[in-house]
C-alpha cells in the first residue's frame, strides 16, 4: 500500500503540489511536502489537487507509521 500511494503523489504526472517529488522516498515525501505546506504552500492549500494530495499525504504518514510500529526490533 505505502508502495502504491508512493507511487501515485511522487509521479511527475501529478501537478500537485509544485516541488520537485523525484528521488524522493516516501519518508521524504512527507516531509518535503510538510515543509513546502508550512511556508510556500500556505496560501495553496484549500485550492486545486492540493487537499486530495494533502489527504493522500496524511493517509501515507499514517502507513508509515504503521510499517515502523509493527517493523521487528
């Protein structure tokens, strides 16, 4: 699932939001996203693909998480 949601927000198909998304992996995506939605996407983010990006974003930290939580110490 991480895979496909991944794969889905990083496609340069995909022009929401505006930032570089290649070589990034799912981790960084999060992050990058978060960092650009805290300063240049304030102003962005009710408009266009930005809050189904935004929700698909959340929907990936949250697996994220999940994969971290349940990984074998």
């Amino acid at each position: 699932m991480i895979a496909s949601i991944y794969m889905k927000l990083s496609s340069n198909a995909n022009s929401a939001p505006p930032f570089d998304k290649s070589d990034l992996n799912p981790t960084e995506l999060v992050s990058v996203f978060e960092g650009w939605a805290a300063s240049d996407g304030r102003d962005h983010l009710e408009t266009g693909n930005i809050p189904d990006y935004m929700k698909s974003i959340n929907y990936l930290k949250r697996l994220i998480a999940i994969n971290e939580e349940s990984a074998p110490k």
